[in-house]
C-alpha cells in the first residue's frame, strides 16, 4: 500500500505560474491517494479567481487562508489541514519532474529517512529570468 501524499504550497501574486505548477503535482503518476494544499495569501493579481477555477475543476485542490502573507506560516496552515503522512512542499514557481513523488516516497520508505530533499534545476522563462 502507498501512503497518500499531501503537497502544501505557499501562493501569493502567482497568476503567471500556477496553473503549471499545480498541473505537475496533479499530472504526478504517484498510485497512492494525494491532494494539494494552497495556502492563499491576499493576491492582487487575480490569483484568487485562478484557484477558484482550478478548485471547481479538482476536488483534490483545497485552500487554508493565509492572511499575513508570510510563508512559514502559510506551510504550517497547510500542513495542519494535512491529510496524508508524506508532505511534499512545493512553490508556486516549481514544476515537478515526472515521477517526482514516486522517487521521493520510494526513499523515504528504503531509507527510513524522515524527510529529503531533491536538487533544484532552475529554468527561467525567456527575459530577464532565463
């Protein structure tokens, strides 16, 4: 049996980006039950309709409130709300890399590790990110 997995994710102003971030954690090939945590700040660049769309699309989208905008916080709503044993954190900027979660859960169960880590390959879009 696979544990579920909850993805918490810190989202303030991320009407550019989230729609491709919450795609890679919901297009995750991971067997076990999952669901993505958005700790919503007060955006003011039509985030929060985004996340209103994308949570009537996806019943495994649920969103904790995170007023003051700051980011230890925000995860640590998230994870309260938590359903599943395995939390993976993830920004609003990241996409996972297919297979992420079935890795990451695999060497928690072959290590016994408590938590890990993976190595970040940072890839801007092209202007002054890339």
């Amino acid at each position: 049996m696979h544990p579920g997995v909850s993805y918490v994710m810190p989202v303030l102003n991320e009407a550019g980006y989230l729609d491709a971030a919450v795609a890679s954690i919901l297009n995750q090939d991971y067997p076990g039950e999952t669901e993505l945590i958005l700790a919503l700040g007060p955006s003011t660049d039509g985030t929060d309709a985004l996340v209103e769309k994308l949570r009537a699309k996806e019943p495994r989208i649920r969103v904790v409130q995170n007023p003051g905008m700051d980011i230890p916080i925000g995860l640590n709503l998230a994870i309260a709300e938590a359903r599943h044993p395995v939390i993976v954190r993830v920004d609003a900027h990241t996409e996972l890399a297919p297979g992420y979660t079935t890795r990451g859960v695999g060497a928690l169960e072959r290590t016994g590790a408590a938590s890990l880590g993976g190595i970040m390959v940072a890839t801007g879009k092209p202007g002054f990110q890339a």
